[in-house]
C-alpha cells in the first residue's frame, strides 16, 4: 500500500540522517556530514551569477550558508524539522516543496539536489509548478537510477526513479526552458572536486569526529581527534591527525584559528584549563580561539519551562528519558565529564590568558573565520570566543589517564569503523574524485 504524505515526510527524521544500517536502506549511514561535492555545487551556482537562490530540499543548510557566505542572499527548506534542529543556518525553515511559503518570482534561482526521487510521482507536477512559480529560472540534479552511481546503494526513500529524459521533458511541459536538468550520473560524479592547497593561514579543528573542515582559499586546516578517522579523512580529502588534545604537539604561535565544538564538557574541569592553555600557546597572539558546548542555562530554563522534549529528535538518550530531569541529564552530563553556563566558560578562558567574548549562532568577532566553518546544535549551544591577551596562569592538576577517555568513545570508534567496512563505501571512488590542486 502506498503511504500517505504525511508518512512519507515523516520518513526524514533521524533514522534518515543518521541510519544504523539496521532494516531497508535508507539515507546516509553513520551520520551526514558537510560533504566536499558541496563545493562543485557552490562553484556551478556562482558561475550561474545569481541574484538570489532558493536551495528546496536544503538538509542542514550547508550549501545555503555557504552562498550568503559568499555574497548572493539564499534560503533553503526542507521537509525535515529533525535537519531544521541540526541546521547550519538560519536561513532556512521547515517546509514542503508543495507548498512552498515564498511569493511568486521571489527568487532569481532555485536548485534541487537529488530531492526529487523523494516525491511521489502523483506529486510531480504539483512539485514542479512550486518551483516554477517562486523562481526565474532552476537547476536541478537528479538521481534517476535505482541504484546511487557513487555509493553502489539502493535507498527506499528514492520512489520516484524516472529515466533523465523523462525529468527534462517534464521540466519543459511544467518550468520552461529555463529550468536545467543535470546529469549527475553522467556529467557530475565522474568530474572532480577540486580541493583548495589552503593557505596562507592554518586553522585547527579540535576534536572533529567526522565534521571536519577542507583547506579554503584563506587557510589550511587540520581535523584533530582521538578517534581514528584516516579512512573517513582519506576518503574525502580532509587533512588530519590522531591525538589527545589534552596536549597539542604543535609549537608555539602556530595556528591562526582554532575551534572546538562540542569537545570541551568531555574533559574534566581540570583538563578543560590545560587545553585552553595549550591553545593559547599553540595560537598566534593575533588568531581566535572559538568555543561551542551545551548551554548549561538555556537547557535549565528549557527545563523549567517543560520543553526539553524538543530535543528527542536529536538526542537518543534524551528520547529515552522517562523524566524531564533524565532528559536534562542526557543533555547536560550524558558522556559529559564538566557542564558550562557563559560565565564559567570566560571564567576558563580569562584563566587560560584569553579576552572572552560570547557570540551567537554564525556570528564572529572573526567574520573570516566564520566563512570557513559550521556551527552546530544552534538550539542548545552556547558560542564563545577568546583572544590571546596575556600569558597564562599555569595551571598543573590531577590529570586522568588518557585511556579513561578513550574507553568512553570506544563505542563511536567501533561505530564508525562499521560505517567504512559495512557503510555505503564511496572511499575507493571518493579519492579517485578528490584531489589536491
């Protein structure tokens, strides 16, 4: 029996984003991610010269923010508050590409990216009229083989699989010529993504898990983390390294730019101290430190106000919870060893020797810097950044044995491992796609 509408938007949540591997298959293994085929994407739109664009069925809104990034106003929206939770900007809303909230002609550009195998086929024609009406002009890349070229799978979310020359003479009936169809099976995966050398600055991303950062025209970055990503780093060109960041093998005055988000709350008091000292040590006296972790103040007035439910969607263990205060816990202290309101986090930060300021979700004292990177967890994070000012006041407490924090992400090491042994595989492709300019 078909499913209703509302049962298929319903299929976009976090069993899509984030599939185990368990049952029919389904979206992205593991975890999505900022995926460097952003870039060909970003590069054909701006050669396009748009005055405006809307991105219909945007994800986490990478793309979107990567075009107001760079100049050309954009939004996005997708059916899926659970992508909405973990957006990258605000600049998109939850929406249907039936019925999309925009005035006719608002926007000079619209762009699908492989979204229109989600809808139903008896929605085709509406689907396509909506983005015919709030633009000029489209480009739209397609999967339309049962079969995904880059990642050898089948997803059951793709329903409708159409032959290419259907979707362009469907266009033309619906759009007009001014509506573009791409081949992605044939003209786009084949191509290369070019990945900048990076430079003249260096960045550091701490404690990266698979959100990792590509070298931009402005710096070089290196993805540090416990876990061992190489495979995944490998994969899609990622400069990185294994450590404990506890203590940075860099030298002195090393880095212009360093971030960590959502890292810190899993040291200790203690070794969040000796971290931010390293930091300061590795950074140079002109570069920016920038923090994220969970807002120790928002989620406790979230908590009062009885809207931590909110966060089921994205957090398992909150969802498990039977109490509101499990769900705080799942929130503030789940694989958390120290919790963090804005004045302890520039309390940390003046002790480590940096000028503290607190920032809100994608805005920087740094708006370079901000260009480079993704913000995550908007709805629950707080953002603050520290500029070097003085030297430190060093700090030598108890420190736990590193292997307490390996043990406790021993089941991410051994979950990631399964998504590269058993996942969808592109890594062999991806390196042949990727390369280094």
């Amino acid at each position: 029996m078909d499913k209703t509408l509302e049962e298929l938007e319903a299929e976009y949540d976090r069993d899509y984003f984030c599939w185990d591997g368990t049952g029919y298959p389904k979206g992205y293994k593991g975890f999505y991610a900022d995926f460097p085929s952003r870039l060909k994407f970003l590069d054909y739109i701006k050669a396009l010269k748009p005055t405006s664009v809307l991105d219909v069925g945007c994800a986490y809104g990478f793309l979107v923010k990567n075009l107001n990034d760079s100049g050309i106003p954009a939004k996005g929206v997708d059916i899926s508050t659970f992508a909405y939770k973990m957006r990258a900007t605000d600049d998109m809303q939850v929406a249907s590409i039936l019925d999309l909230p925009f005035k006719d002609g608002e926007f000079d550009l619209v762009v699908t990216l492989e979204m229109l195998e989600h809808i139903r086929e008896e929605d085709t024609n509406q689907a396509l009229s909506e983005l015919g009406r709030v633009s000029r002009r489209g480009a739209h890349w397609l999967a339309y083989k049962e079969v995904d070229a880059l990642f050898q799978t089948k997803d059951v979310t793709h329903i409708n699989i159409k032959p290419y020359v259907w979707w362009q003479e469907k266009f033309m009936e619906i759009c007009g010529p001014t509506h573009e169809v791409i081949d992605k099976e044939k003209d786009w995966y084949p191509k290369l993504t070019i990945i900048p050398k990076g430079g003249p600055k260096s960045g550091l991303n701490v404690g990266s898990f698979i959100n990792m950062l590509l070298n931009t025209e402005d710096a070089a970055w290196l993805n540090v983390d416990i876990l061992d990503l190489y495979d995944y780093a490998q994969a899609y060109s990622y400069n990185f390294q294994k450590l404990d960041a506890r203590k940075l093998p860099f030298p002195d005055n090393n880095f212009d730019y360093i971030v960590a988000s959502h890292f810190l709350e899993h040291l200790t008091a203690d070794e969040g101290i000796i971290f931010l000292q390293e930091c300061h040590r590795v950074l140079k006296r002109e570069g920016v430190l920038r923090l994220a972790v969970p807002d120790a103040e928002l989620l406790i007035k979230r908590y009062v106000a009885d809207e931590l439910g909110y966060f089921d969607e994205i957090n398992p263990e909150c969802e498990k919870a039977i109490t509101l205060l499990g769900k705080l816990n799942a929130l503030l202290w789940g694989g958390h060893k120290t919790i963090y309101d804005a004045p302890t986090l520039s309390y940390a930060l003046q002790k480590a020797g940096f000028k503290p300021s607190r920032q809100a979700f994608n805005k920087s004292s740094r708006p370079d810097l901000m260009k480079q990177i993704f913000d995550y967890h908007p709805d629950l994070s707080l953002y603050c950044e520290g500029i070097p000012i003085k030297k430190p006041v060093i700090v030598e407490p108890r420190r736990e044995e590193s292997r307490d924090v390996i043990e406790g992400l021993e089941p991410y090491q051994k979950y990631l491992h399964g998504i590269i042994k058993e996942g969808r595989q592109p890594f062999a492709r991806a390196r042949k796609r990727s390369e280094v300019k």
